[in-house]
C-alpha cells in the first residue's frame, strides 16, 4: 500500500481493488483539508484513522463558516461504495 494514510479511500484500506475512484475519494480529502486545515479522518492511531475511514466518520468543524456548497462537494467525493460516483464526475 502506498500514499499518505489520511488520503486512503476504504478499498485501499480493507484491501479490495481499486481504480480512478480513488482519485475522486482524494479530491474530497483535499477539498476538506483545504476548508478546515486538516484531513478530515485524522487520528491519534493509524488503526483509529482506517476506522474513520472505513465508516466514512468526519465532521466539518464548527468555527469555520463552510458554504453547503462546499461541504456537498467533499460529501460527493468521499462516498464508500466506488460503484456510486459523484454526478458531477
């Protein structure tokens, strides 16, 4: 496995195969660290970030004013299941 752990999509992580997805899955990490100044599963533990990951558990915080725009284009990119792309894409 390589890359950067907070940047891993679940398929990376559980194992299973992967294709450009992964990318979309990445964008919606960037867009999120770019919104809030950190990825959006970060953890203490890398088995408490994979856990994050695996069941898409984020939140946006609170003291930054982030348009429903914004938040919807992170939601759009990181979703669990590959074989349901964002519409946009």
């Amino acid at each position: 496995m390589c890359g950067t752990m907070d940047y891993l999509p679940p398929e990376m992580i559980t194992g299973n195969s992967h294709g450009k997805e992964v990318d979309y899955w990445a964008i919606g990490v960037f867009c999120f660290e770019l919104l809030t100044g950190n990825p959006p599963f970060e953890s203490k533990s890398k088995n408490d970030t994979y856990e994050k990951i695996k069941t898409l558990s984020y939140r946006f915080p609170t003291q930054f004013r982030i348009s429903q725009k914004a938040k919807d284009l992170v939601a759009a990119c990181l979703v669990i299941d590959p074989s349901k792309p964002a519409c946009f894409f």
